[in-house]
C-alpha cells in the first residue's frame, strides 16, 4: 500500500485527516505534517523526512501539498527529487485525499500520482453551472 502524507500551512493537514476519518473508516498510512510559521527550514525539513519515512511501507509515498510554490510543497520536491519513491501533488482538497486514500493499495506510486491529479480537477464544479446543465439535459416529459 502507498503511504501518504498531507503537508499544508499550519492546522489545515491535520484538519483534513480528522475530516477523512469521519467519513471513512479505512486509512492506510497517512501522516500530516503542519507547516507553522515559527518553524525553521531545518525543523520543517525534518518534519517532513520523519512522516515520509513513517507513511512509507516499501511501495513509496505520495505526499499532498496545499499549495505549489509554498514552503510545503517546496520542501515536499526538494524531498522528491532525492528519493525517487516519493511523488508529490499540489492543490490538496478533501475529495483529492479521500480518493488517494480509497484507491492506495489500487495503483503503483505514479498512477496513483495521476489519477488523484485528474480526479482533483474533476471535483472541482462551478455548482449553479453543474445543476443548470444537468437540468438541461433531462428531457422534459412527454405531454398527451
């Protein structure tokens, strides 16, 4: 199974692992990793080499940042580009974890990597457009 570590700017990690847990009772080996402000380059570093090596069961870790260009997803790829087992994903939201949890045992580290990148971008909707056009596509029922 593919481990996996949500690292985001301070709480928002943590908060989205308690959100997975209350919706779903299977979680493989995930860890958060909160990125405080008052944290240094060499604490956060370590922060996260500590849960990348804790989530990591053999099979490699997918790590989920909040934001590309962040101090997270910063350290997260300087991480990647060291251990080729590690893949990492920006723009974490909670469907993106939920999906990278149910589906880790399903795909080698890269699939899983491309699918949870596909499938973040599919949950994201525009809610007023989605129900107007999926209103607009059922047919009207037939007057006699």
């Amino acid at each position: 199974m593919i481990g996996i570590v949500v690292a985001a700017h301070e709480a928002l990690s943590r908060e989205l692992l308690n959100a997975t847990s209350e919706i779903m009772s299977r979680r493989p080996q995930v860890e958060a990793v909160c990125f405080r402000r008052k944290d240094g380059p060499e604490r956060l570093q370590r922060k996260m080499e500590d849960s990348v090596r804790s989530a990591d069961s053999g099979q490699g870790v997918l790590v989920l940042v909040d934001l590309y260009g962040g101090r997270p997803a910063r350290v997260a790829m300087d991480l990647a580009l060291k251990h080729p087992g590690i893949e990492v994903v920006t723009g974490v939201h909670l469907p993106m974890l939920l999906e990278a949890v149910n589906h880790s045992g399903d795909y080698d580290l890269k699939a899983l990597a491309e699918r949870i990148t596909r499938k973040g971008r599919e949950f994201i909707v525009n809610a007023r457009e989605y129900r107007r056009k999926s209103r607009g596509s059922r047919k009207a029922p037939c007057k006699k």
